[in-house]
C-alpha cells in the first residue's frame, strides 16, 4: 500500500504482505479498511485494517519479512469464509439519517457473491476483531466493486461488474442505487465477546419468546492454516453448544452463553428468529475471535 505526494514527487510505503486487495477505505482516524483474497500464504478471504508499518502475511510480497510465522503477520479484523463472500471488494462507511439503524455502520461490498454486508468491529479500533452480515436485500446481477453515499439524498450508489471469480453473472456490469426504506430489517448491528459467550444488538426488537430460545441457535467455529499453499481447508470444525439466550433490558440485544467460548479463527452463528410481528427471520453471522476476556 502506497502513499503518493500530491505532486507526485514522493512515494512511500504504508504497509506491505498483501496478495490481491480490492479496495481501500479511509476511516475518521486515519487508519484504513482493506480487503484480500484466498490464496498462497492467504488461506482465506480478510478484511483488514491497515496502519503504517504493518506486514499482512503473503510472503511473496515486496520487503516481506524472513519470519513466516503468524505472529510476524498483523492479524486481520477478521477472516471471511469463502462460503459467505469468495471474493471481498471495497468497504464503506454510512453516514445519513437516512438508514436509521445503520448510520453511522460499516458496510462491505461483495464482488465474489454480489451482495453488501455490515461489519461490526468489536473492541478498541487498534485491537478490534469483527464479525460480518449481509442485508436481507437479493443478490445484485454482477459483483459489486465500489460505492458513495450521496451526501444529500443519503442514497448508496453501486458499480459492479462480471468478470473472473464471481458468482454473480447474468450482467457483465451495472450501476445500481440503493435506497433505505425505514422498514425493520431484523439485522444485526453490533456484537461483543464477553467470556462464556456474545452480546449481540438487533437493529430493531425481536419476538422476546423466540430470541429467548436457545435452539434457535447454532455456533460453530473453525481453524485455517496459513502456508505456501494456496488457501486452507477448514481445520476441526466443531459445534459449541448455546447454552443460553437471554434478552436484556433493551430489547434489541440478546445475550448468548457459549460456556467453551474460545478464540477461533472463523466463527459462524446462525440465528432463526422472529421479527417483532412474529415473521420468522434467519441471520448468519460470522467473524473472527482474536480474544475472550477473562472472568471478572
């Protein structure tokens, strides 16, 4: 990743080890969200974020260190099965009244399934891990690449195209515009590890009955393993019992007790619910957990 002066006399390296990054956004203190994609010495999709001086881990990259281990490499915000997005573009950030629960959220634009996902940081920006979702709107014709909010009508507009790896085909290329309608989306806008389990916010109130129902939830979590290769399979993937779903004082978020929570390289929860007129809703998350605090 390179910095250019304006005049273009000077350039200097930010940060290095990428293998295919499909973007890059600016966030309000300067650091950035980049995107890379599965491969030698990346065995899965990641969504970074990126301050000066970091290594991201593809050893083939210009001024790679000699250490190939993990921890000379700056851990992604989170690891993004390829099931989910096969191929991760540019992220944005909202900023409109507009969309209601999600001003103010981080979203990212799937080239590989052509669909748009919120992600959702948890922790301190420089020590975060996140998890991701993708809005209950129907896949878009092509890959999506890019996108802006526009600043007065608070619409998103979208680019994408149809071109190698891509599931998304029946267009060679789109301009698209998305518009929030202010109707209940049942989606997820935050999530916090907390030990024994995950706090999760609900853009809205969910049926307090079904949300209250541990069955209704499923979690499993696996492991990659970085090397030459390209990518990784999935390593022991294992389904950790929810014990527990509590609804807290404020009625858009769920406490879940996982007693064997542990960090795990890719996480995926699947959550079978019922919005607030009793309509069944399903949401998938999945993400990465660097850390579980410990007990207090």
């Amino acid at each position: 990743m390179l910095k250019v002066s304006a005049d273009g006399a000077k350039t200097e390296i930010l940060a290095n080890g990428f293998r295919a990054a499909n973007g890059v956004c600016l966030n309000p203190d300067g650091s950035f969200y980049v995107t890379d994609q599965e491969g030698h010495w990346m065995p899965m999709n990641r969504i970074n974020r990126v301050t000066s001086g970091q290594f991201f881990g593809n050893m083939w990259s210009y001024g790679a260190p000699a250490d190939e281990t993990d921890s000379a490499m700056a851990p992604p915000l989170l690891w993004v099965d390829k099931a989910i997005d096969r191929s991760p573009a540019e992220l944005l950030w909202i900023n409109s009244k507009s969309w209601g629960p999600l001003d103010g959220a981080l979203l990212n634009l799937s080239y590989g399934q052509g669909r748009i996902e919120i992600v959702l940081p948890d922790g301190a920006a420089a020590d975060a891990q996140g998890a991701l979702s993708r809005l209950p709107i129907p896949d878009f014709p092509t890959g999506i690449m890019r996108g802006r909010v526009h600043p007065t009508n608070g619409q998103l507009y979208l680019c994408g195209l149809s071109a190698w790896a891509t599931s998304q085909t029946e267009q060679e290329g789109g301009f698209y515009r998305l518009r929030p309608t202010g109707k209940p989306a049942a989606l997820p806008t935050a999530w916090h590890v907390i030990n024994g389990g995950i706090e999760l916010t609900f853009s809205e109130p969910l049926a307090p009955a079904a949300a209250a129902d541990a069955a209704r939830y499923a979690f499993k979590v696996w492991e990659l393993k970085r090397t030459a290769t390209y990518g990784s399979k999935r390593i022991d993937e294992r389904a950790l019992p929810v014990t527990r779903a509590e609804v807290l004082a404020d009625p858009r978020r769920i406490r879940l007790t996982i007693t064997t929570l542990a960090p795990a390289t890719i996480f995926e929860l699947t959550c079978r619910l019922q919005d607030a007129t009793g309509a069944e809703v399903s949401r998938v998350i999945t993400g990465t957990i660097h850390r579980v605090p410990p007990r207090s």
